[in-house]
C-alpha cells in the first residue's frame, strides 16, 4: 500500500506547512481560506473523521481498524485532512504548532496531576 516512511524523510510541521502553502498558492485558493473558512473545514472534516466511527461499539471499531484496510486508509485521509486545515489556520494565525502542543501538554500536566488524575476522566476543576 504505501512505502513504509523513515525518520529521515519524516517532514517537520514547517515543511509540511510549507508544501502545502505552496500546494494552495499555485491554485490561487488563499482567496478562499479566511480565518472562518479553516476553522469551518477543520471542523467539518473532523465530523468525516468522526463518521467512521458512526453505529459502532468502541470493541467494533478497534476490531475493523486491525482487519479492514479500507477504514483504515479513510481514517488516515480524514486524519491528514484535519492535520492539512490545522496547518493551514496555524499558518494564518501566526502561531507555531509544535511550541503551542509543548506548552498546551505542560499546562494540562499542572491541570491533571498523576496522583490526583490517574485513572479518571474528571475534569481539572472537579479533582
């Protein structure tokens, strides 16, 4: 299916960001792609995403992800997709994703303590 991809051909968020600016420049479609307009697509390809997972049980689900290729491969379409808008917004925004999920992981650390959070689903406020 496809090429198993190595550490070193691995591209960074910048350069995926980069691909894919140059991908919507050379189609002229930054006209189309206010602030609005990502966050709309973003969501709505998260709901594509979240289709896949439509009518079934959680056991189902992760049974059909080891046995059927073709959710599989839509799953990681619907994944790249999301991944594509958020760049895209990201790119917009001015905002560096890798330094905003480092800081967001560290502030959820102080939220959720191991001792106060492991095992629950709680919300922060209600340790």
């Amino acid at each position: 299916m496809n090429k198993p991809v190595t550490m070193d051909d691995t591209p960074t968020l910048e350069e995926l960001t980069r691909r894919l600016v140059e991908f919507r420049n050379a189609r002229d479609w930054k006209q189309f792609h206010s602030l609005k307009n990502l966050l709309l697509s973003l969501a709505l390809e998260a709901a594509e995403a979240l289709e896949l997972a439509q009518w079934k049980t959680d056991e189902e689900l992760d049974a059909a992800l080891d046995t059927d290729e073709k959710l599989k491969a839509r799953l990681e379409e619907e994944c790249a997709d999301v991944l594509l808008y958020l760049l895209l917004i990201a790119e917009k925004a001015g905002i560096d994703l890798a330094e905003a999920a480092a800081r967001k992981i560290e502030l959820n650390a102080r939220k959720y303590p191991v001792e106060k959070a492991r095992g629950r689903a709680d919300k922060y406020h209600e340790l």
